[in-house]
C-alpha cells in the first residue's frame, strides 16, 4: 500500500511539474475579440516598437476593421507589439496590450523597431561562430548579467540558482571579447552573456565606452582572417545580402515620405456585404409579414 502511495506522489509531482514548465513557456494572447477571431491568421512579434507617425502622433483603434480610436501617443514611445495581421487591403496592423484591460491595433507603418538581440543577431549573422556551450559552474551562486546585445546599456542581472545558462552561438567584437547568444534561461528569452566575464557590468567590459563603428569592421576583420574557406562566392553573397537590406530600409523610408493619407480601419467588404444582405432580408421579411397581417383582417 504504501509502495502505491509513493508512485501515486511521484507522479503527482511529475504532473504538476509539466505544468509549471508549460505555463512558463506559453504565450501571451491578448483579451481581444478580433484578435480571437483570427488568431490563425496572426503572426506572432512579441518585440518593442517606437511610434513613429505623421503629424507626430499614432493613434491605434478597436480593430483593424473598426475605426474606433483607443489610444493616441506622441511620436517616441515605446510599445510592445504581440502580434501582427495584414487586412484585405495589405495594410499590416499590431497589436498591443497594455495588461489593464486595453488592447488596440496599430498601422505598423507607423512603428519603428527598437533595435534588439534578434536584429544584432541578423545584423551580425556572418560574424555569429555556431559554437555551443555553458558558463563555468563556478558562477553558480553568482550574480551575472544577461544583455539585450553585446554592448547595449539594456541588461538584466540575475542570481545564477541551480545551473549556468547554455549559450548557442559566438560573437567576437573588435576588442576580441567573447559574448555568447543566450536564447532561453529561467524565462528571459534572446540575451547575450559576456563569456569571458559574466559578472561584470557595463563600465568594467566598457570603461572607454563603445564605438561600433570601429569594433564592427575589426570583428569583420578579425573573421575574415580566420575563415579558412574564405571563397569568392562566400564573398558575393554577403555583399548581395548588405545591399538587399540596403534596398529595403531605403523602399521602407521612401514609402513613408510619399504616403499623405493616414491609415485607417476600413470596414471588412464581406462584413458590409453580409449586413447590406441581412437587412433587405429583415426589411423583406417584415413588409411580407405586414402584408399578409393586413390582408388577413379584410
């Protein structure tokens, strides 16, 4: 009985331990009734925007086909986006919430993205080695800090509990100091860690300061010299992907200095289609039933 007892607990334990793993790494939906709706056709964001619309304001509204306003900010702030949705129109609309019982969508042509660890690690793909590894157990206990990117004043720090964090990919700056990509560690997702010295914070890694400009093209340099199959094809493409990217931010910025009409939810046309139909249908149906009332009392 009491063997039964213990592997009836054991797996009470496992259970419940399942579950708080997964709660931890769910995703947050928004309390939104059009985002509910097309949850499917929703693309998942999850990143900090700045707002950036004409007449230095970006009003956001109740839907992408529903032009209540809900909120308007000055150009500047900082809003995190959870989800996109392109309309019929393709016109590509974000999501926000503010956790106090607001959501609302905005025109993400008028939202720029506060550059991150995921735009370092596509700006700096070539220069990523794909090594894997973890800290050193003798910073378990330890305070380390984990940086939105390698030389950002954004960090998180954080107590070193139970086992160091695991780091998948390298990047060397100009200086030769090794940080590490670290995508998921007790919730915080896509950080870096500075490899060499986890415990050290900004002024110590830094204590000149960052000039990117300069340790770009020295860890450009540096990578260049170590790559031992160094091919003219290698070279072409890398050039070809600088000067796509080149391409789209200029097309980006173009599009916004042409555009003289603000973007608004227009009504979906199925929906007024749909409505236009069941009203003449309601319409219809009650001048028959009037007709055949009238035509009962003679």
């Amino acid at each position: 009985m009491r063997k039964i007892v213990y592997v009836l607990a054991g797996l009470l334990c496992c259970l419940l331990g399942s579950s708080f793993s997964a709660r931890a790494d769910v995703i947050w939906e928004p309390e939104d009734s059009f985002y509910w709706k097309h949850a499917e056709e929703c693309t998942y964001v999850s990143r900090m925007y700045t707002t950036n619309g004409p007449d230095n304001k970006v009003i956001s509204y109740k839907s992408p086909e529903l032009p209540q306003e809900v909120d308007t900010w000055e150009n500047g702030v900082r809003v995190q986006i959870l989800f996109t949705y392109e309309d019929s129109y393709g016109n590509l609309w974000g999501i926000y919430d503010d956790y106090r019982g607001t959501t609302g969508w905005i025109p993400m042509e008028y939202m720029e993205l506060v550059y991150d660890s995921i735009a370092f690690r596509e700006e700096h793909e070539a220069q990523i080695i794909g090594d894997v590894g973890d800290l050193d157990e003798k910073y378990v206990g330890e305070t380390i800090y984990l940086w939105e990117y390698p030389g950002s004043e954004e960090y998180t720090s954080m107590e070193v509990s139970d086992y160091t964090p695991e780091y998948r990919g390298i990047y060397v700056d100009g200086n030769g100091k090794r940080w590490g990509c670290v995508q998921y560690y007790f919730g915080i997702k896509n950080t870096w860690v500075y490899i060499d010295e986890p415990t050290a914070d900004f002024e110590q890694i830094f204590p000149e300061g960052v000039d990117w400009a300069d340790a770009d093209r020295k860890a450009e340099e540096g990578l260049t010299e170590s790559r031992e199959e160094n091919t003219p094809e290698g070279q072409e493409a890398e050039s070809r992907q600088a000067e796509s990217q080149k391409t789209e931010k200029s097309g980006r910025q173009d599009s916004r200095e042409g555009s003289a009409d603000r973007i608004v939810p227009k009504l979906n046309r199925n929906l007024v289609t749909a409505a236009v139909v069941l009203v003449i249908s309601v319409v219809a149906v009650t001048a028959a039933l009037l007709v055949k009332l009238k035509g009962g009392r003679k």
